[in-house]
C-alpha cells in the first residue's frame, strides 16, 4: 500500500472532546452540541470522543452511549467521528462498538484492559474478541501506557497490527522511537500523535495525523504547524510548537482537563467541571490560566 492513500479521512486533526457537565455531573447536551459548533468554527476536522479528555471512563455505558448519539447528532457527517469504547470488561466494549455501528460510527478506539496485569496474550485476545464480534469494525489501538501500563510496540502488537481490521495507532506516549519503527513497519495504518507537546517531533517520525486535548481550544496552531511542517519550514513549525507548549504547560500544571474546561468557558462555551474525584480548579489555578489567556490575545 501507499502511504498516505489509506483512510485519508483520518489523517486529520482530531479534538480528543472535552464533555460539557452541568452542576449535577449530567451530561450538559445543550453546551456538547454548541461545543462541537464552535470547534468546527476554529478548525477542528474530527472528533475523538470519551476519551481520557472525554472522561469516558468516569461515565456509565448508557452515558457513553448517549453522549455519542448527540455528537454524531451534531456533526452531522461534516467530519469523521471516532468513538473510544475501550473498557476493562469484553462485553462492555462488544456492547460500546454494537452501539457505534449502529449510528454509522465504524472506526473505534480501545485502551487495553486495565488494573489486573493481563497477559500480552489476553490482551491481543481481548481486541480481537471484539473485532470477531462486530464484523466491519476499524480498530485503533490506544497506546498510552503511563495510564495504563502497557507500552505497545512493533514487537508486542506485531499480531494486532497484522489483523486489516486495526486500522491504527494513537500514540500517546513520549518514546517517539517506538512510533517510528511501527510507521516503518506498517506504512499503511494511519497512526495519530496523541501528547500535544510533541505534535512536531511526531510528524518529523512518520505521524500524519493527530487527536489532542488542547486541541479543543487551540486548533489554529496545530493547523498552522502541520502546514508549515508541510511547507519545510521547520524553524517556524518549532516556534509553533513553542507556543503550544507554553499553553501545555500552563494547563497541565493545573489539571489538564478542569483546565481545558476553563479556558473553553471562558471562550464561550460553557463546559462546567470534571467529574469526582477530580477536584474543582483553585482560584489561583483560574488565575494563572487567565494569566496565559491574557498573554495569548497579546500575541495575537
């Protein structure tokens, strides 16, 4: 196959979406659906939804399921939506892909099953599980292992990345080697850099596509990165890279979810606050956010 002439499109810019919660911690549909509105109005060109960003694992499977349906209800079909259904129980996650299939969903997400310390043999088993019982699905394995303790590489997912069903890789993981020798050995699956802070050092490895938590509220300069990436012009794609840092590390340092969830507010779109036992931000917390607010509308 060609590099590039598979499922081009994936080989986007996906928002890993935040999930609008009222006061109660229910699902705020009303700001979901003015959220995706005004994410497609910066830019974004597809959904990554209940995530870790998405607080997919925070969420029971009818919330899952429903927080989907307004999504796709309204996207509308203008960009691809991508649906982690990923959980440590089989039959739940056979139950998540079912659901997505049926609202026209077919690429979908999976952490590996967590907490008890599975085999690499029960974990391979576990996707492809899965894939047997949904036939026409689109795998792409969730490789973030400091949340999950499983680094996949060319080596270990060999047998996963083998299967035409697992279609890709979102890598969020800082050893870019390893995203590199899987782009050199499986050209043809689409493989997304996941850790916003090395979105540069990803493509410079073989990555053409991307699904990022600051996304949500930056993507403009992720845009504006690839394109000069694309044009060669490396030293302005690294000052570009610089300015997402400074936001990363910004956001991360106070919670990177709550914090995402403030500065979108404060763009307009109410997003309330992360479920328990995530803490609600500090005030001094809402202070150095809108500190770096400040700095970003000076540059701009």
């Amino acid at each position: 196959m060609v590099r590039g002439k598979t499922f081009p499109e994936l080989r986007k810019i996906f928002s890993a979406l935040e999930l609008p919660m009222r006061e109660d911690e229910s699902i705020d549909d009303k700001n979901l659906k003015k959220l995706v509105e005004y994410e497609l109005s910066i830019g974004v060109e597809g959904f990554y939804c209940m995530g870790s960003s998405g607080e997919g694992l925070l969420l029971s499977l009818e919330e899952r399921k429903k927080a989907l349906e307004l999504i796709v209800e309204a996207v509308h079909g203008r960009v691809p939506v991508i649906a982690h259904i990923g959980t440590i129980r089989t039959e739940d996650v056979i139950d998540l892909a079912k659901h997505a299939m049926s609202l026209g969903i077919h690429t979908v997400s999976m952490i590996p099953p967590y907490y008890y310390k599975f085999s690499m043999d029960e974990i391979m088993k576990y996707y492809e599980d899965v894939i047997r019982a949904v036939p026409g699905l689109r795998v792409i394995v969730y490789n973030i292992p400091q949340f999950t303790g499983i680094e996949f590489s060319k080596q270990n997912a060999g047998r996963l990345l083998d299967n035409p069903a697992v279609i890709g890789v979102k890598h969020t993981s800082t050893n870019l080697y390893v995203l590199e020798r899987m782009i050199k050995a499986y050209p043809e699956k689409v493989f997304f850099n996941g850790f916003d802070e090395q979105f540069l050092g990803a493509l410079s490895m073989g990555a053409d596509a991307a699904i990022g938590t600051t996304v949500n509220c930056y993507a403009p300069l992720f845009i504006k990165l690839r394109a000069l990436y694309e044009k060669g012009d490396r030293k302005a794609a690294y000052e570009v890279q610089h300015q997402i840092n400074e936001r990363v590390e910004c956001m991360v340092q106070q919670g990177i979810f709550s914090a995402v969830k403030y500065v979108l507010s404060e763009q307009g779109v109410p997003c309330g606050k992360c479920r328990k036992p995530f803490q609600e931000l500090t005030e001094d917390s809402k202070r150095a956010l809108q500190q770096m607010m400040e700095a970003d509308r000076e540059t701009e």
